[in-house]
C-alpha cells in the first residue's frame, strides 16, 4: 500500500513541476565566424539565399511554415573607436531608428514600443520593439538587438505579424536576447 501511495504521490509531483516549467525550447544555433556575431532561432527556420541583398544585410532566415515570421541581421560601418552608447541611449538609438523608417519614401508606418539597454561581457546591447504598418499587408510586430564591435553597427531584428505575437513573443524575446558579437 505504502509503495503504491508513493509511487502516486511521486507522479503527481512530477506532472506539476513539469507543468509548472515555462521554459522557451527548440531553438538551434548561427554562428558567423567571419563577421563575428551568432545567435539562437527558432527550429523549423531556414536561410534564405540572398541574391540581391540590400546593403548590409548578412543575412535572413525566414519559418518553413510561417513565411512571414523571419530574422536578418543587418551590418553598417561606424567609426572604428565607437561605442553604442557614444550613438545615443536606447530610446535615443531607437527614435533615429524609427525616423528613418518612417520616411515616406518607404510608405510604412512605424511605432516604437520599448527600448532597453543590457551588458553582456562587458558589452552593451540595445533591445528595441516596435510595431510596423505597411500597405496592403498584415501590421508586424519586431524585436530587434543593436551592437557595435570593431567599427561595426549589428543590427538583429525578428519579425511576425502582430497576430501571431502572443504565440512566438518568449521565442523572440530568447532569440533576440541571445544575439551577441564579438
């Protein structure tokens, strides 16, 4: 009796605290040697072969499934001995952002949503959120982490429709948060 109570209590521990684990999983792993920079994004994701990249663009994934969920990391020139926080502070760094991006020559609208600023190995990294309106097609929500190493601006962005947020914010908050350069 005794080992049948313990072998039930023992389950029922086991599925509560698996329950209770609200971990973020299936993510694998980029690393660009050459540019200096990796990160982790979601299984299931693919590169995309770029034939005719804009300028600065290194490189984009995008979901087998959902085609419209996909990531690119963009890199600039900045002055070699520059550091992101001589660019401005992350509002600051994310409002120039955001001017730009709603210039009416690229007729989107953009909404800047939140802005922090994190240190990981000595480094400072800028987290950015914002939402994105484009004609004729769903509005975006992004999340985006900005670098700069050795005379480099890196530019991490992550990329969903503002429906599908709720389902992929942990998996794009972890991705973003993951980026890092060297």
């Amino acid at each position: 009796m005794w080992k049948s109570l313990i072998t039930s209590l023992l389950i029922v521990v086991s599925i509560i605290l698996s329950s209770c684990s609200a971990g973020v999983s299936g993510l694998q792993s980029y690393v660009n040697p050459s540019q200096g920079y990796e990160f982790l994004y979601p299984n299931g994701w693919i590169p995309v072969d770029l034939k005719k990249p804009s300028p600065g663009v290194d490189v984009v994934f995008r979901d087998l499934i959902e085609r419209g969920e996909n990531l690119s990391v963009i890199v600039s020139d900045v002055p070699a001995d520059s550091t992101l926080e001589e660019l401005g502070t992350p509002s600051e760094v994310g409002y120039r952002f955001f001017k730009m991006m709603n210039n009416p020559e690229f007729d989107r609208q953009a909404e800047f949503l939140t802005a922090e600023s994190k240190d990981r190995d000595g480094r400072t990294y800028y987290l950015l959120e914002y939402e994105v309106e484009l004609p004729n097609q769903l509005p975006r929500h992004n999340v985006a982490s900005v670098a700069v190493s050795r005379g480099k601006l890196f530019t991490f962005n992550l990329s969903t429709t503002t429906d599908r947020w709720s389902k992929v914010k942990d998996t794009f908050e972890v991705a973003a948060r993951s980026f890092t350069v060297r």
